[in-house]
C-alpha cells in the first residue's frame, strides 16, 4: 500500500499537527517530518524508518527568525553563516533549548538546524507554524530520495502524506557543521561545498569519518550502514575491467573507454559538472539497484566542491559490503 501523494499544504500541516508523518521535498532530499516538539509524533518517526533512537533528527525552520526556539545560544560566527547560506543546504549544530525533545536530539545537549530553500517545503513549514524534525525520508541504511515517487516505493503506508514538491534540486544531504562552541568542523559532507564555507569564515576542521565510526555519538548518522544499495558496491579508479562473469554497472562521472564492458551505465554527468552528477546520484543508484546486477562499479570523483560529498556517499556505500 502507498501512502497518498499530493501537493495539498493544508492537509500536510494540518497532519504535522495532528502528530501525523509527512514526507516532504527539500533542495537537498525529502524529510519524513513530524512536530518537533510532540515527541510521540516524533518517535513515528524512528518506527517508520527503523531508525535507531541514538541517531538524531535535523530540526527544520520556516524562517531564521525562529532559531532561539531550538537553539539557545547562536555565535557570531554561527550568524554569519546564517546570513550567507539560508535559506539553504546547510545544517548547523547548536547549543538546545528546553523546548526540544531529548528524543529529536538522541538525549545530545545540541540541535541539528537548517532552514530548507524549497518553497513546498518553506510553504508547509510557516502553514504549521512549528519546527519540523525530520531525516531523509528513506529507510534506515538506504538511498536518501530524490522524488516523492522513491519515498512511496520505500515508506508506502507508513507515511499519511507525501507532499510533492517534484525533483530535488541539489540531490545530496546537507553539509552539516557544529558551531557549538570552539572550531568548528564539518561533520558531514553534503550539498554546500566546503569551500564555500570556508571562503566565509576560514578553516573548518573536518572530522575522520573512521573515528566518527567509533564515537557514534558524535555524529550518529555517519555509521558505515548510511546510503547502501543492496546490490554490492566497490570503488575503482578507471582503466580496470569488469571482474569477469559477473554482471556489473558502472556509476560514472563521465564517459570513460570502458564503458562498453559494463551490462549498465549511469553517467552522472556528461559535461562533468559535479553539482549535476549530485543531483543525478541517488536516483542513479537506485537505477543500478534495480537492474539486477552482480556489482556496482563506482568510480569517484574530483576531491573538490560537491565532489567530497559525492565521493563520501560512495564511500559509505562501499564500506557496508566491505564491513558484512
Ligand atoms: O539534507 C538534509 O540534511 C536532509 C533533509 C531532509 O533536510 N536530512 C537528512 O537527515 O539528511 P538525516 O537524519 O538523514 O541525517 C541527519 C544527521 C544525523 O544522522 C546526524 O548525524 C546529524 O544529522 N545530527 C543530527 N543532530 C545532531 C547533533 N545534535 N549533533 C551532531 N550530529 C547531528
Ligand atoms: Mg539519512
């Protein structure tokens, strides 16, 4: 069974209100959002994804305004980035008031904070007049969704709406900085490039993602389990062929001379432009999922702007198969 799908804001808000589940699309992926301050609506949430209670929620605002609700102390520095990025893919970590559940933060003294650029999504938050928790609107483990149609297929009846707001724009999750106090350090990589950020407010420290595996609580989303296909996924640099007599896709940024080899091919983006390639990953994953391969074969991108995210998310992608 699938949930309805609709671009109807009344009925979405008027479900957040009532402590009902509500996907949703951003530039960045679709939320599966709830009230964040009704922490049963909230722990829905966690039921629906079979998400694990120690991961904690990213809390969406319909305006900067709102911030002292959720967060109790904004440094200038945290300003500045406010001033600049949103509306926008940009999460920041921030010292909690009171008013937010120890639910939506996994029991953290910090908030997860962004303020979505998508007018579906910026519609239904000031129609609600609350802060919405919600995560990629994805099962626990599994490609965030790019379309209200990839929600239906993972979330179906576990959803009371799926609010369409088309194609996401940036395609990749939010980067996500903690600015609670001392240095502050990218925490995931996503849809605003590091460079970005750093041209405003100088160097970011950025965290090893292998530490983070052992310091869950750090950043709990970062667990190797994130993003996985089902089908197994490996990371080669060019010029190898396919191991023989096994099905293999290929997910590349461009064409490269071997693609002949492969049984499919998801170019993310011919002219190599790796804000294109974001917005393409997700959806070319699940296309790759779905065609009944042996192996997915990814090649990574340049290091560089959305290409850190890009290649973090193959990464992880990569580490699940490895790992099991
Ligand atoms: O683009 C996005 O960020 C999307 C859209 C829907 O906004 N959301 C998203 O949520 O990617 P999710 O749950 O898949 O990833 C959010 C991650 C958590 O897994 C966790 O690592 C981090 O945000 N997080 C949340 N609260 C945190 C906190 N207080 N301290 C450190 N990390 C936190
Ligand atoms: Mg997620």
């Amino acid at each position: 069974m699938t949930a309805a799908i609709g671009t109807d804001i009344d009925r979405a808000a008027s479900l957040i209100a009532g402590g009902g589940l509500v996907a949703f699309a951003t530039e960045t992926v679709y939320g599966l959002g709830a009230n964040a301050y009704d922490a049963r609506a909230v722990a829905r949430i966690f039921e629906a994804k079979g998400r694990p209670r120690f991961d904690p929620l990213i809390v969406h605002l319909g305006d900067a305004s709102w911030l002292p609700q959720v967060a109790s102390v904004v440094s200038p520095l945290a300003q500045r980035l406010i001033d600049a990025f949103w509306p926008g893919p940009l999460t920041l970590v921030l010292p909690k008031t009171d008013r937010v559940p120890d639910l939506v933060t996994a029991g953290l003294p910090t908030v997860a904070v962004r303020m979505p650029a998508h007018p579906s999504a910026l519609a239904l938050l000031r129609r609600a007049n609350v802060p919405i928790a919600a995560p990629s609107a994805n099962l626990f483990g599994h490609v965030s969704p790019t379309t209200a149609q990839h929600v239906a297929e993972q979330l179906g009846s576990r959803v009371d709406y799926i609010l369409d707001g088309g194609p996401c724009e940036v395609g990749i999750e939010s980067t996500i900085i903690d600015v609670s106090g001392g240095q502050p350090t990218l925490l995931r990589p996503g849809g605003l490039a590091l460079e970005q950020l750093e041209a405003l407010i100088g160097p970011i420290a950025v965290v090893d993602a292998t530490s983070l595996e052992n310091e869950p609580q750090l950043s709990p989303g970062r667990l190797s389990r994130h993003y996985a296909t089902r089908t197994p996924l490996v990371i080669a640099e060019g010029n190898e062929l396919p191991p023989a007599g096994r099905r293999a896709g290929l997910l590349t940024l461009i064409a490269d001379p071997l693609i002949n080899e492969f049984a499919a091919v998801e170019i993310l983006s011919s002219r190599g432009d790796l804000a294109e390639a974001a917005a393409n990953l997700f959806a070319a994953m699940r296309r790759l999922d779905a065609a009944g391969l042996d192996l997915i074969v990814a090649r990574p991108v340049p290091e560089s702007g959305l290409g850190r995210a890009i290649n973090d998310r193959l990464r992880r992608a990569a580490v699940r198969h490895s790992v099991n």
